[in-house]
C-alpha cells in the first residue's frame, strides 16, 4: 500500500509540473556545473557538460577547449527556467552575464536544448542573444 501511494503521488506531481522534477533538478545542475568548470578554468568539467555534436558545431573539438578555456571569461547566471523536459530532451530558458578577460559585461539570453544520453543530460544547442 505504502509503495502505491508513493507511485502516485509522484505521478501526480509530473502531472502538476508537466514533468519529472528529478529530471528538471538534473537539468538545472548540468547548467549550475557548466557554469562553474567555465568559472574555475576547468576545460575537462566543461567538456563533460557539452554534448559531443555542441562540441564538433560550436568549437571544432575538444583540443580547443583545453587550450581557450582560461578566455572564456567569467559568466554570472541571473535566470535560468526548464521549459519542458521529455523522455530525451529539455528545454530551457537564460539569461546571464558574461564578463570578458577586459571587464566587458555582456548581458545574453536565449534558449537551451539538452539531450538526454547513457550519461546523462548534455547541452546540444545553445541560441545566444545579446541584450542591449
């Protein structure tokens, strides 16, 4: 009886939030830990966060990131929203604020597209929009 009503009530919270919040929760730590390895110059801890297609578009290879991630900058997350998670993909949207080596700040925001893999959630796609 005990694990029936634990089987409901979590199905009844994917039916309130529209999703399963350990996914959500999962999502918004891979972002939180991007975040960070970029933060702490940390090009391995980056790499684990970006899927191997984000990686090949976006940088060309994982050689580049090793070698460029001390200028990345620093980068402050201001808002950050899961919009929709489904069996292998999730939605999200932010904003954030990206400080160059010069001291530029930049406000961006856009969307995100995370797949879901063996590993685990990855970012695939990332749209980046500059606020003026």
């Amino acid at each position: 009886m005990k694990k029936l009503l634990i089987i409901l009530v979590f199905s009844c919270s994917i039916l309130l939030t529209g999703f399963n919040t350990t996914d959500e929760r999962e999502v918004t730590f891979l972002v939180r830990s991007m975040i960070t390895a970029i933060n702490e110059k940390d090009a391995e801890g980056y790499i684990q966060t970006l899927s191997d297609y984000f990686i090949k578009v976006t940088y060309g290879d994982k050689d580049f990131l090793r070698q460029n991630i001390e200028n990345f900058g620093q980068i402050d997350l201001l808002e950050f929203k899961v919009v929709s998670i489904n069996t292998y993909t999730s939605y999200a949207h932010y904003k954030l604020i990206h400080t160059s080596e010069n001291y530029r700040k930049t406000t961006f925001f856009g969307e995100m597209i995370l797949v879901k893999s063996n590993e685990g959630w990855k970012i695939y796609y990332v749209s980046e929009e500059e606020l003026l």
